[in-house]
C-alpha cells in the first residue's frame, strides 16, 4: 500500500498557521458562536429538525476530534519554531563571537597606539619646548649685545 506523499515543509507551514489562527480571539468568538449556534438549534428548534439533542453527543465528538487534532498542530509549530529559535541562537553566539574577536583586536590596536603616541611629542609639549627655546635665544641675544656694549664701551673709553 502506498501512501501518499507530501512536503514536510509545506505541511509544517500549514500546521504553523493553523496553531497561529487558533492561538487568536478571532478563533475563539467564532468557536464560541458555532457552539452557542449549536445549543440554541438544538435546545430551541422543534423537535423534528434537532440533529444532536441534549447532552449534545455528536458536539462532544467534534469538539474531541478537533482537539485531537489540535494538539499534535500546535506541538509540530512549535517545534518548528524551537528549530528556529535554536538556529537563530546558533547565528547570535557566532556573530558575538565575532564582535568579541574584532573588540579584542580594535583593543589591542587602540592600545598599541596609546603605546606609540606615548613615544610621540605632542602639540602642547613643542610649543612648550618651542617657548623654552625661545627664551633661551633671547636670553643668549641680550647677553650677546650686553658683551657687544661693554666691549664697544671699553674701546671708546
């Protein structure tokens, strides 16, 4: 005996949005209105057109049927999703694993260069070597021409 063949993938799309639609309030009023439709026909109706008469049997039936059905739906969606939840996890701790890999490396090379610019002569440090120069040249120019006068002064006296 053959049976027939089909998609798990196409199948487990389905079984997905029928758990999606009977996790919803939509569902649940037109369930709700089916069964109380149900009651009314049958408890109200004249006697000769009621189809499931009190204890409502064939309404117990269905509902179990549906039920039975039901269940198994919601647990393949679900496994479904706990698949792609665990390959979602998967990409996430690969992709942290890279993030940390490239901070440990942006760290080092941030480090590195404080090293280097730490050998490095700053902005601050050349104008203050530059001013310490400076004076010194203009203090070595004010001794030049204090010797420059007082040799021109003991010449001329």
């Amino acid at each position: 005996m053959h049976l027939p063949r089909f998609d798990p993938e196409a199948f487990g799309r389905w079984s997905e949005s029928i758990a999606r639609y009977m996790g919803t309030a939509k569902f649940i009023v037109y369930m709700t209105i089916v069964i109380g439709a149900w009651f009314a026909w049958n408890t109200l109706a004249p006697e000769r057109l009621r189809f499931d008469p009190y204890t409502f049997t064939f309404l117990t039936l269905i509902l179990s049927l549906q039920a039975s059905y039901a269940a198994p739906l919601i647990l393949l969606a679900q496994n479904r999703q706990a698949d792609r939840d665990r390959l979602t996890m998967e990409e996430d701790r690969r992709r942290a694993t890279l993030q940390k890999a490239d901070t440990e490396f942006l760290t080092r090379e941030i480090a590195s260069l404080r090293i280097a610019l730490g050998e490095v002569a700053t902005r601050d440090f050349l104008r203050s070597e530059l001013a310490r120069l400076a004076g010194e040249l203009d203090d070595a120019a004010l001794r030049r021409e204090k010797r420059a006068r007082m040799e021109w002064d003991e010449e001329h006296s």
